[in-house]
C-alpha cells in the first residue's frame, strides 16, 4: 500500500531543508517492516535496518533494536541503498567563459606544441570548487541519489573528481573521497587553431603527457636517491597529479562510444600504464566481448542517443546512426551478460526522471533490475574504490539509503525519505505544474 510512513515510536517534525542545512534528527534510529533491496542482489522481506550516528550498525530480519532508537515503521515499503551518479558535475560552482582561476572555464591558451600544455588543468581538484548552493543537490537527493562523482569540465585534463555525499551543512561535508579519479577529455580545444587541433593530435598528446609523467617522476626518485652533484628537477603541477594517478592507481576516465573508440582507449590507456574506466559507451553492446577480455569497468551514460530535434525530417541518416539508436538501451544487458562491471552516469540531463526513464528503457531492453540497482549502488561504488564503506545495505557501512512506495523503477513510484550519512531528509509531494499552472492567474 501507498502512503505516508508512520512513525511507531514518537514523531519527528523535519522542516524543508534549505541547500546546505544540516537536517536534524535522533542520531540512532531503526527502519523495519520494509522490503530491503541490499544493493548486493539480495533482496530481504520484512526486513530491519539500524542506523547509529550515520553508519548502519545492523541489517537483517531478526535484528534487535535498541529501546532508545527512533523507529520507522515502513511496512509495504520498499529501502534501496542511496543511489549514486557515477559521473557528472554536481554540486560545482558554476563556470563563466573567459573567467580567471577557481573553476571558471577559460578559452584554451594557444600552444605551439605539446610542451606548453594546452587545455591541461589535472590540479583542479572538484573537492575544492564545491557550493552547497547548487539548487540540483536537492532534486537529486529528492529521487534517492545519496551521492555523485563529481568533476570539473573543460580541457583535454579538466581535473580530479571527487565522491560526494549529498548532504551536509558545510561543502566540505559532502566529500567522502578525494581524488576519485582523474578526468580524460578528448575533445580537441581551440577551434583547430593551435596544438593538438585534431582528434589524433589530443591522442598523441595525452599519450605523451602520461609518458612525461613516468620520466618526471623517475628523474625525482633519481635526485632525491643521490641530489649531490645534479641539478635539482624542476616540480610541474601539471605532470605531478599525472603520476600519482599511474602510480597510486587512480581510475582515470577517458570517453569512448563506439567499438573502435573503446578499442583505441583502452590500448591509449594501456600505452600511458594507467588504469581506465571508460565512459559514454553506447555501442557496449558491439564490444562487451572486448571490455571483459580487457577488465575494463564502464560509465554507461543514461542520455541515450536521439535524432536532434532541429534536424531536416527528410534528410536521410547513416544506418551506423540509426543502429546505435536503437541499440544503445541494449548496452547495459550485454554488459551484464558478459560479466563487464558497469555504473549509470546522468551526462548533462537536467531532471532525474529523465534519468530513471532512462533506466526503463535499458530494463525494457533486456537488463535485469538486480543489476540496474548495482550499477546504481555496489558497482559504482566498487569501480571508484569506495565498496567498503558505502553502495549497499551493510553494517558498517555509511547510512546512505532511500525509502520508497514501490518499486525504484516503476513510473509513478515516489521516494519518501532520504538519509544522507544517516541524517534524514523528507522528500516534499510532487507538485503538479501544469494543474499549478491553471491555478495561477
């Protein structure tokens, strides 16, 4: 049954949060009766779950709760793990073109070669450029999205990405991890007017950078073994998170759509010794054979691809164009069947249920919901290095987690509460703008 929940042991009032309050609320409490979707592929009916000062503390049926704990009672509801947006730029200050530092896009500097570095910001770190402010945090958190990767834009190496939570009152709270990943953009800068112009040159030149990163960081180990007699070497910030992430194994991100894409980012990043994810794939339905062969993850974006909506009605496609299409949604499907470990990524769509519509269509097309709730949860949380505290229903683990009345992919499902590192957030009744609309004179 759809409804309200009702609160067995005493009522808590939570008034409307404003971005970046701090909700309050008892720091223990316990949610039974629910049906619990561990985020492991277990599901669990009438199932338990204690929450103490943000951690889960306990999960299962036969769990005891403690007398002084605030109890949910949430029969006939449904409890998911929260769900994390595994690539996007969520919570980041917005950018103005042809601003200074700080986050701010700026046209690429024109380059003469590869030694200038062009388009190359890998010390930016999205941990840093945070605001609270950013008014998609709240519709995010509102459809059970607990937490995102979040990363700058812009540039060849936009910067380093960070797992946030999405909650807290300060905006260094909502950083659970810091870097996530690095950010690979191939995208050539300037307009063609300057180096690398072109997609082979931004392939040279990324290949290049990670190739100066190894011989910046031998020749640092080489002086710091034996300085005397030898010029000291020069600290490059560009070059210095370069290495950490070959070293320290950072998930670096490169884009890849088609089969040949994702063919040529895996050898590029095998060729710059780092560890890929890649991320787009739509065509991971033609290569989830290759992806696990490789053991490389994937960031599936939700934005399936569509004819543009300005375009000539009767002008004739590719049928590469048209095959992708209509393929995509299948993407996510292969890449269970192969056994490829992939998350969901939102791309830039504006409204989450955009996103679990999009979600649908990959179900409708063959992937099963067990998996759609892992690549939500447990596997993107795996593929950033973050299984062991957070992305399913675990003790120990951060109280990250959603209620619902009803299945998290039926259309018309809504999404009651939401905790955030335990700490409770009601999701407000959806407002109906078009009868808003007749109602306003």
């Amino acid at each position: 049954m759809k409804g309200s929940l009702a609160l067995s042991t005493f009522v808590l009032a939570v008034a409307g949060h404003g971005f970046g309050e701090d909700p309050s609320g008892p720091n223990r409490f316990a949610i039974q009766g629910a049906r619990l979707h561990l985020g492991t592929g277990e599901v669990v009916t009438g199932g338990i779950i204690v929450v103490d000062d943000g951690l889960i503390t306990a999960v299962g049926v036969d769990v005891p709760v403690p007398e002084d704990a605030w109890v949910i009672e949430a029969s006939e509801k449904h409890v998911y793990p929260g769900f994390i947006n595994a690539f996007c730029d969520l919570g980041l200050k917005k950018t103005e073109p042809g601003g200074g530092d700080g986050g701010r896009e700026q046209e690429p500097d024109l380059a003469s070669g590869p030694e200038d570095r062009p388009a190359t910001t890998p010390w930016r770190a999205a941990a840093d450029e945070l605001t609270l402010e950013d008014e998609r945090i709240e519709s995010w958190r509102n459809a059970g999205f607990t937490s995102s990767v979040t990363a700058p834009r812009g540039g060849i190496f936009p910067g380093q990405a960070a797992f946030l939570n999405l909650g807290g009152g300060r905006d260094r709270d909502m950083v659970v991890s810091s870097p996530a990943a690095l950010v690979v953009d191939l995208t050539p800068p300037g307009g063609g007017r300057s180096f690398p112009g072109s997609l082979m040159g931004v392939l040279a030149y990324v290949e290049q950078s990670f190739l100066d990163a190894t011989h910046y960081r031998e020749s640092a180990k080489a002086y710091e073994s034996s300085p005397r007699g030898k010029k000291r070497p020069s600290y490059d910030r560009a070059l210095a998170p370069l290495s950490r992430a070959q070293t320290e194994r950072w998930p670096v991100l490169f884009p890849a759509n088609e089969r040949h894409e994702i063919e040529r980012a895996i050898a590029l990043a095998q060729d710059s010794s780092v560890r890929p994810v890649l991320y787009g794939v739509h065509e991971g339905y033609a290569a989830a054979e290759v992806l696990r062969g490789a053991d490389v993850p994937v960031l599936v974006s939700l934005k399936w691809p569509k004819k543009d909506e300005k375009a000539d009605p009767d002008a004739d496609e590719p049928l590469r164009v048209l095959r992708l299409r209509d393929r995509a949604p299948a993407t996510p499907a292969a890449l269970e069947h192969a056994g490829v470990r992939f998350a969901f990524y939102t791309e830039d769509i504006a409204r989450p249920e955009e996103a679990m519509a999009g979600i649908r269509r990959a179900i409708e097309a063959g992937l099963s919901a067990e998996a759609a709730v892992a690549a939500l949860t447990l596997e993107a949380a795996t593929i950033f290095d973050l299984a062991d505290r957070t992305g399913s229903l675990e003790a120990g683990k951060i109280a990250n987690l959603f209620i619902a009345d009803g299945d998290a992919f039926e259309e018309g499902t809504k999404v009651e509460s939401v905790f955030v590192d335990g700490k409770k957030y009601d999701v407000p009744p959806k407002v109906d703008e078009d009868k808003k609309e007749e109602k306003t004179p």
